[in-house]
C-alpha cells in the first residue's frame, strides 16, 4: 500500500506555482503531476490541485499566455534571458489581476451579505479587540 502524499499547505502550493512559473513548454495537468512529483517527492491528482484556486489560476494564465507553438528566429543568450525574465513577470502580473479579481467579487459578495443582514459600514470598520496573550489566570490552578 502507497503511502498518502502530505495535504497541500501553503508552502506547497507556493513551490507548485514556482513550478508554474519556471515551467518552458506545452504546460498540461499530467506534466505538472510528474514535474511535481519529481521536485517535491508527493503525488497529487489533477482534481487536488485543481481544487487549489491559486494553482489552478497560475495554470489557467500560463496556458492563456503561451502558445502552443514556439518559433522564431535565434537569439542572443542575453536577450533570451531577458525574454524569459519579462514572460515571467507578465505572466506573475496577470496572475495576480486575477486573483484581484476574485477577490474583488468576494468582496462584494460580503458586502451584499453583511448589508442584508443590517450590519453598518462603521460596525464593520470597528477595531479588533485586544488579544489576551496571558490568558485568564485568574480560573487557573497554581501547581
């Protein structure tokens, strides 16, 4: 019997979407399962990190922005580097205005939830309270 790979943490899915990012090539899921694998000694299924909203997004805009095809005529080491280095801020750029984006629509989605509910825009800014990092000593037995 296979030993379970360990849950994706945040760690994790940071390394997958370093993955992502550094990926040269046609990117599809299998592809990603062997890469992950062989880098992070853990097998994961298509639909687990599919799940994973921002794997899944990293995949869906590195798909958008590269094309199947690759062409052209030679170029400079220098200039291939650079190349690269812009291809991947891009694609890290719009990454991130997509992840904006959702989050924008939770956004309103809690505020539509909170407005329904009469929550006020000056109940919703209050302040935290303070944390009580003592704890209660006062209920505690002294041993």
């Amino acid at each position: 019997m296979m030993k379970r790979s360990p849950n994706l943490t945040a760690q994790r899915i940071d390394k997958i979407i370093e993955i992502i990012h550094g990926w040269e090539g046609r990117l599809t899921w299998p592809a990603l399962i062997k890469a992950v694998a062989a880098k992070m000694h853990a097998t994961y299924t298509r639909q687990a990190l599919f799940k994973q909203e921002r794997i899944r997004v990293a995949y869906e805009t590195y798909r958008a922005s590269k094309p199947d095809a690759v062409g052209g005529r030679p170029v400079s080491a220098a200039l291939k580097a650079s190349m690269e280095r812009i291809q991947r801020l891009e694609l890290e750029n719009a990454g991130l205005k997509k992840r904006e984006a959702l989050l924008l629509e939770q956004f309103v989605r809690w505020a539509y939830n909170a407005s329904t509910r009469g929550l006020t825009e000056a109940f919703l800014n209050q302040a935290l309270p303070p944390t009580n990092r003592q704890g209660n000593k006062a209920s505690r037995p002294h041993k």
